[in-house]
C-alpha cells in the first residue's frame, strides 16, 4: 500500500550536496510510481548560504514545500542549520538525524554572533520532535574515501532509523545513478558506513 503523504527537508550549507541528496530521495520514490514535488529555501548569505531541500513524497502531495510542523524526516548536514529549519518544520512525530561537524558563518567568526553548542542544538531539537540522532557524519564521509560524499553518508543513516516509503535498493540505484562518475564505489562505501553506524545504534 503506497504512503499517502511523506516529508523530508535536508538542511546545510551550499556546497555540502544537499540538493543533490534530495534529488536521490525523489529518483528512489519516482522509481517506485510516487507522486514527488522538490523545492528550496536559501538562507541569508551571511548565514553561510544555507539550503534547505524539501522532498514531498506520496499519493496526495502537491506543493513542493513541505508545511510547517509537517516534517516527517529532518536530514541536518549542519547542526545549526538544522535547527533553523527544525524550529519551523519538525512535527512531534518526526525524527532528526544531524551531523555534528560545525560551519560557522561569518558573524560568528567576526564574533558578532554566537554559535550554540551541540548539547543546545540537540535540547532543542528533542523539545520539537519524537528523536534526535546526533551523528559525526563528516568523520565517516572521511573514512569511505572523501568528505564530500557527507550527503551520501547522511541518506544511509536516514535510511537506518526512518521506514522510507520506498526500498533501500532503490535509493541506492538513485545514488549511483546521480553521483560523478568514478566515483561510485567510494559513494556507496559511504552509504553503507552511514547505514550501519546507525543501525547498530537502532539494536
């Protein structure tokens, strides 16, 4: 039976691959006859140039931006930025998963803005959703081969503790059909790192 309505928002900065990762979560569902709507929101450039992909999934979406408190999945490939986009979108029910390696924008690293730490990212995390996962993703991406293979790392890891609506297999089809070529073995090493960190964690 096909999932009426699935929300996913993966949240970072410019150049860590979030719109690419959105594009492979909505390759794995069209493969399986969904329905799928893909947006952005970018941030203010002093922020970094934060981007935050919507992936709406389902029989019964139509909008590409995902409601607000409609979130189902949250995919944080920056902590801070996850939270930005968490105050606005997590629903009680839904699940974070967030990096923990930290990308600090220009006003903080001029020192008129401060930067919370990883225990308050996640405190409040906990107070908008059902779970937090927090995960040093950069550190795995580094360990299958590049660290630009974080976003990759990251759909692993959401598709260890979030039932997806459609099969793993799928989305690793959509991955290696998205990635650089030559690069494949080192982007699916990298999904599978991902994978297991948190699956061992779910046990």
């Amino acid at each position: 039976m096909k999932v009426e309505e699935f929300n996913l928002i993966i949240a970072g900065v410019g150049g860590q691959g979030s719109v690419l990762a959105s594009r492979m979560v909505a390759d794995a569902a069209i493969m399986e006859g969904y329905k799928v709507r893909v947006g952005e929101t970018f941030g203010a450039a002093q922020r970094g140039g934060a981007v935050a992909s919507h992936v709406r999934i389902g029989t019964k979406v139509y909008g590409p931006l995902v409601p607000e408190d409609g979130l189902d999945a949250l995919v944080g490939l920056e902590p801070l930025e996850a939270l930005i986009v968490g105050v606005k979108y997590l629903s009680p029910q839904a699940v974070a998963i967030v990096n923990t390696r930290r990308w600090f924008p220009v006003d903080v690293n001029v020192g008129r803005a401060k930067y919370p730490s990883l225990e308050e990212i996640e405190d409040s995390l906990k107070k908008l959703c059902n779970k937090v996962i927090m995960i040093d993703a950069t550190k795995i991406a580094e360990e299958a081969g590049s660290a630009r293979s974080l976003n990759v790392v990251m759909l692993g890891s959401l598709a260890a503790v979030v039932k997806l609506p459609f099969k793993l297999e799928s989305l690793k089809k959509a991955i290696m059909g998205r990635v650089p070529k030559g690069t494949e073995e080192l982007n699916l090493k990298a999904f599978e790192l991902g994978y297991e960190a948190l699956r061992k964690e779910q046990k």
